[in-house]
C-alpha cells in the first residue's frame, strides 16, 4: 500500500457540512484531466488526491474553483 501513496498528494480535505466541495472538486479535476483519489478517514472527513506530478496544476484548478464557490 505505501507504493500506492507515494504517487498521490492531497491537496484539500474539508470535514462537517463541506463534504459535497470535495465531491464538486473531483468533478472540477477530473473534467480538466486529472487523476484523483478521494479518502474518508471516519464520518466526518474527506480528502481528495492528486497525482504528484499534477500538483501545480492541480493548485491552479484548486484557486479557480475558490474563486467561484
């Protein structure tokens, strides 16, 4: 399993009544051409991956989707 996570950086986790930006950030990424993984540690927190070598685009798209939620 460690081999699986060297490959991917999580960029955003969001907990509470902002679960649903990270299922809107999958969307956002994944309709500009990433890859991403989403985790859920409990019932109260999710986070979402990216490929490492996706991560400065991944910043930019992250900006973008800030700016318009």
């Amino acid at each position: 399993m460690a081999l699986f996570w060297n490959r991917w950086v999580a960029v955003r986790t969001e907990g509470g009544s902002r679960l649903e930006l990270i299922d809107r950030l999958e969307a956002h990424f994944k309709a500009n051409g990433l890859k991403t993984k989403i985790t859920i540690e409990g019932n109260s927190l999710k986070r979402i991956h990216v490929l490492k070598k996706d991560a400065d685009q991944a910043k930019v798209l992250l900006d973008a989707f800030d700016e318009e939620h």
